[in-house]
C-alpha cells in the first residue's frame, strides 16, 4: 500500500473540487447480548446502515484508492433500551495506519467511548448535515468518522489532519444543544468526552502532541524498514519532547494525551525490545514518568 501518495497536495487541495471518495474501509459490530427479547434483527440492520454509512459516504474531496482506504472499527455494545428504538450503549473505535515497507499496521487510536445514547427505527435511513445535529447517531458517526482521518492525515504530513479536526468540531458545536450527553465540557466526568478530545486536538497547547503524531510515524516508523538506527532515534526524540507538554499541562486532565500514550504504549516496548540498553532505560525513564498509569506495561524495558 502506497503511503497516501501525494497526501500534501491533496491537503493543500482539499478546499477544491467535489471528487467523490470513500476513505474508510470501517467494520461495524453491534452486540446486544445485554438486550432481553428475541427480535434481534433490527441490530444486524443496524450495524449494516452504519456499516454504508461509514463507507460509502465521501468525508473528504480527495481520491483513495480500495487499498489506500483507512482500515477501522466500530465495536458497539448496547447496554439497554430506554424505550421501543431508543438505546444507551458504548462505543470502541479503532483504526490503523500502514508502515511503509512493512506488512505492520500502526494503531492510530483505541477510544472508548461509554456514553453513546441514540434513537434508531429499523430501516430508517441515516441522514447526517454539517450544518446542524440532525440526530445523535449520525452525528457521532460523523464526529469519529473525521477524528479518524484527521489523525491519519496527521500521520502523514504535519498537522495535514487540521481540515478534518476542524470538521469533528463543527459537529460537536452543532450538538451543545442536544439532550444527549457526551458533547458538552460537564458531560460525564467532565474528564473525558467528545468535547474534551476534539477541544484538545485543536488546542495550540496540544500543539507538539500533533508533531509527535507526525514525526513518530512518518519518520520514524516509516524509516525503521531501512534504518532501524535511524528510525529508532527519531521516535526517541520524538517521545522524550512529550515530557515538555506533560509537564505544562496545557489541560489539566490531558485527555487527548492519554489516548494517545494509551494507544501506542504496546507498540512503543516493542519498538524498543532490542534497542541498547541505554536507550531502552531513557524510554523507561520518561514513559513511566508522562504515563504512569501504564506503567506495568514498560517493565520489560527495564530488565
């Protein structure tokens, strides 16, 4: 699979033309187990709606091709039925980015989401408007459909995500005056929610998290095929910078943050597995430090 080939003139270009696209190839799982009844069908034609939703809707102007679509998954779990077509569940969305040269797909983000509440009559169709919240579902598809790719996007070019960053915040502003929670600062724990990621996102403070998106795998992962030196260095780099921003604080529950080191902690050990020990210790030492809340995780490092 090429690497988004050309992704910074799409960017650039990104505001012009109205070429159709369909970026994501997204698995959709809906389990209901939770559910009483025997008529289970309306989940199966639900998970198949969402299922084209996310994929055959064009969310950008520019041209992918079947291979170069944004692998990822949307794991729903229904926990109960408020009324007759209206469901309390969460939500687990995943996707994965390739690394050049290699058969390795990179965890982009693994977010949980426990505060998805929508309403849903089989066979309805799904409507979804940049412009105003037209129903919650639709518009949490959308929101997650652009956090995808925007991280994506900031893979591949420094902040080339912002356009699709921006578009998720859109949504998130349209919906303030939902009866739903999740999208408001105060919704939930006031910790960790819709509004809290994206206002992270686009936060200037958060501003080097984004350059650590860009430079741990454009040039770092990517490199590691041909270099593994070379690679390795670059994300070493690219890690310890992240003391900085944790040490300011731009926010003080550092949400975006969190996801991030949560989403590539694994893949950060098993980076520096067979890295010299002094390097291994210096990743120890700031990880265990910027996240101690996986700590047991970068044990191995220390050995």
């Amino acid at each position: 699979m090429q690497i988004r080939k050309i992704i910074i003139a799409f960017v650039l270009l990104a505001s012009f033309g109205s070429a159709n696209a369909q970026e994501l190839s997204c698995l959709v799982s809906v389990s209901a187990s939770q559910i009483p009844g025997t008529n289970k069908e309306v989940f199966n034609t639900l998970r198949d709606a969402i299922t084209d939703f996310m994929n055959n809707t064009a969310w950008t102007n520019n041209v992918f091709e079947v291979n170069e679509r944004i692998e990822c998954n949307l794991l729903f779990n229904i926990k109960e039925e408020v009324t007759t077509g209206e469901y309390k569940a969460t939500l687990n969305v995943q996707s994965r980015r390739p690394v050049y040269g290699t058969s390795y797909n990179s965890v982009m983000i693994n977010y949980f989401d426990d505060n998805i509440h929508f309403k849903y009559t089989e066979f309805d169709p799904l409507e979804f408007s940049e412009t105003t919240h037209l129903n919650n579902l639709t518009s949490i598809l959308a929101y997650y459909a652009y956090i995808i790719i925007g991280l994506d996007y900031d893979s591949f070019s420094l902040h080339g995500g912002s356009p699709y960053f921006q578009k998720a915040d859109k949504i998130a502003y349209n919906a303030q005056s939902a009866s739903e929670e999740g999208w408001r600062a105060s919704d939930g724990d006031g910790k960790n929610n819709r509004y809290r990621l994206i206002n992270n996102i686009l936060d200037e403070g958060f501003s080097p998290l984004r350059d650590f998106i860009y430079s741990y795998h454009r040039l770092g992962l990517d490199v590691l095929d041909n270099s593994i030196e070379r690679g390795r260095m670059v994300i070493k780099k690219s890690i310890v910078d992240l003391e900085k921003l944790y040490d300011n604080k731009p926010d003080p529950y550092m949400h975006f943050f969190q996801v991030v080191l949560q989403t590539k902690a694994d893949e950060i050990v098993q980076t520096f597995a067979q890295a010299q020990q002094q390097d291994k210790q210096r990743i120890y030492n700031v990880m265990t430090s910027i996240d101690p809340a996986n700590i047991s995780k970068y044990a191995s490092l220390k050995e």
